[in-house]
C-alpha cells in the first residue's frame, strides 16, 4: 500500500514523516519511506518455521517538498503523486510556529485541503463533459462522471456509500484524487490532545478518520528502546506511538485485512482489502497463481496456534480446501494450488 503525506507549508508533513519512518527528508521534491506493519502473528509463525525470510505488511509513505508560493496545496508535480498512492494524509497544524506568520488555524486548513482537492478532479470533468457535448459519444462512465461532478459541485466528497466500488470501476482510469482515502493526522502542540470541536464535526460529517500527534515528541520516542517507550509514552498519557495509530487507522480506513503464508522459505502477511476472493488474493502472491488457481488450502491462524501444527489441524476439521470465490478472512494460514 501507498500513501502521502499532504499539506500546507510548515504544518510538519516531515517531522511526521521522521517520526513514522525514521528517515529525515531531504530537499528531493519527493522522500519515500517505509512503514513495517508490526504482527505478532507472523513473530510466532516464525518462530515456527524459522523461515529464511519473514516480511510483514507495508505502507510506502511519501513526503514531498513543494514551493511555499503556490495558491493550491496540490500542484500538478504533486497531483501525479499522488496519483499513485491509494492513501492521502492530510497533515492539519495545530501548534503555533515561528516559521510562518499564519494563525494555528487547523480548520481553515483542512477546508483549503479540501477544496483544492475538489477544484483538481473539478477541472477535469468539466473538460471531459465539454467534449462530450461536441462529440456526443454516450461513454459508459458518462452518468458515474456526471454524479461526480454534481457532489464536487456542491463542495462535498464522494466517500464509498455514494459512489459504490461497481460504478467506480467506470472511472478508474482517471485517477481521481477525491475518489481516494483520507485519513486526517492533526498535528498537536506537546502533550495535548484536545481536537477543535468544529474540526470534529466537520471530519464526522465528512466520514473521514483523523488522529492526533505531536511530530517531535514523536520523533524522540522513535530513537527509545521499546521498554523506554513504553514509559516515554505513559508520562503523555499515551498507549501507543504515532505509528502504531497511523497503521490502525490506516487499515481501517482503507478496510484491510492480511492474509498469511507460511514455510520454511518465508512467512509473510499479505494485506488485501476486506471481501477479497481466494482467486484475487492468490493474484496478489503472483499473476500465475491466479491463473492456474486450484484450491486454497486454508488454516486459519487460531487453529494452527490452537492444535500446533498441519495434521493436527486435519484432523480437527480445521484444514479446509476453498474455491476460488471464497472470501478470505484475516489471518487466514493459505497454501495455494494451482496449475501452469
Ligand atoms: N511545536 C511543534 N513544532 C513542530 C511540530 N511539527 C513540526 N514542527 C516544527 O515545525 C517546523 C516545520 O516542520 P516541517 O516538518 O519541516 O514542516 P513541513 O510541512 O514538512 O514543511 P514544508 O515541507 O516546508 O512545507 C519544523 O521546525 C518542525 O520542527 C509540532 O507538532 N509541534
Ligand atoms: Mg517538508
């Protein structure tokens, strides 16, 4: 999975992107870096099969450098970005800062994000409904576009329950940027947490999730030992670090699950999103499994803790072979069959 990391000059997009993948950007236009996806799951598979090779999940984060002069946040370098992430995080400000004469105004921000982000998708369809009018082809995508733009119209975000997954499959191939996920990170003084109210309601009415960090305390919390953090996090009334919330809220948002392999090659959790058939999980692994897909022979992680091991699975009735519309479950334990 990708995301990036967006917003306005000096709201800390890199402190947050040090403090989630300990890496300080440089001045590239674009800094990318990655987010191991802690699962204990696969330290106990692991420790199992002492595989020569164990990989978690991963988020590619990117933090992009752009000129401070620009009117909108997302210029057209940083559109293309975009493109390519399936996640945006809107950086909001909420600290007071030397670096900018601009008030901590976290709400202003967020409805600036908000509608630059309208504006770029905006432009494009009025353009593709202007040809249409000369050209009167009738495209397939011509009544999805059509809803799309009344929503953008009206200022406001598609979000999933308008724009159901079959009718975005008409429009996938333009990319929208309102058509993605966005998670709003709020970028809070030192030790405190309390989000504005408006802001709140605002994100609540927009369906999108946010959560609160404070990039430095972040930053020095990543250089601890995990026994220091424990108690580094405790004396800001905290349980978990910025990362461990970012990933939360990030497969949450974008509604996945992870499936698990596991041998003495490699065990690894391979996140798809939730409602993912065996076939289509299968491609993830690669495309000839996919084709020649026969059955999935699936273990789910419980059992196989539960009875220790294959055959003892087998004989619980825990082993199961699935077929190609099978949806798979978190944590499902899937060898693969198949043909080439
Ligand atoms: N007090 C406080 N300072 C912060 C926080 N986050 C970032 N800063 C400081 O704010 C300044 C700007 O942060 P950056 O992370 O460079 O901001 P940015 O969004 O990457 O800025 P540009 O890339 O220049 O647009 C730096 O001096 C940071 O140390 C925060 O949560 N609290
Ligand atoms: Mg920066």
């Amino acid at each position: 999975m990708r995301a990036a990391l967006i917003g306005m000059p000096f709201s800390g997009k890199s402190a947050v992107f040090q403090a989630l993948t300990g890496i300080e950007s440089g001045k590239k236009e674009e800094t990318v870096g990655t987010i191991k996806v802690p699962d204990e799951r696969i330290d106990r598979l692991s420790d199992i099969y002492n595989p020569k090779k164990k990989t978690y999940g991963e988020f590619v984060l990117s933090d992009f450098t752009v000129p401070h002069a620009k009117e909108n946040v997302i210029s057209p370098k940083v559109k293309n970005m975009v493109q390519k992430t399936d996640l945006m995080i809107f950086v909001l400000r909420n600290f007071e800062s030397l670096m900018t004469s601009n008030a901590v105004d976290p709400v202003s921000e967020y409805m600036k994000m908000k509608e630059d982000l309208i504006i770029t998708d905006f432009v494009v369809i009025e353009r593709r409904l202007e040809r249409e009018q000369k050209e009167k082809k009738n495209p397939p995508e011509l009544n999805i576009l059509k809803k799309l733009h009344s929503m953008l119209e009206n200022g406001e975000l598609p979000g999933d329950s308008r724009i159901p997954a079959d009718e975005a499959e008409f429009i996938a191939n333009y990319n929208f940027l309102s058509m993605k996920k966005i998670i709003v990170l709020i970028n809070q003084p030192e030790g405190k947490m309390d989000v504005p109210e408006k802001l709140r309601d605002l994100l609540l009415k927009d369906g999108i999730e946010y959560f609160c960090v404070s990039a430095p305390i972040e930053i020095e919390l990543a250089e601890l030992s995990p026994e220091e953090q424990i108690e580094f996090l405790k004396d800001y009334g905290l349980t978990e670090s910025a990362k461990i919330r970012f990933i939360k809220s990030a497969y949450h948002s974008l509604g996945l699950i992870s499936f698990l392999t596991a041998g003495a090659d490699e065990v690894r959790a391979w996140p798809i999103k939730n409602g993912t058939t065996a076939v289509l999980a299968a491609g993830k692994i690669h495309s000839d499994i996919q084709r020649g897909f026969i059955r999935a022979e699936t273990i789910h992680y419980h059992d196989f803790i539960k009875y220790g091991s294959e055959a003892e699975c087998k004989k619980a009735a825990a082993y199961k072979l699935e077929g190609k519309e099978y949806i798979v479950k978190d944590g499902d334990i899937i060898n693969f069959r198949f043909n080439v």
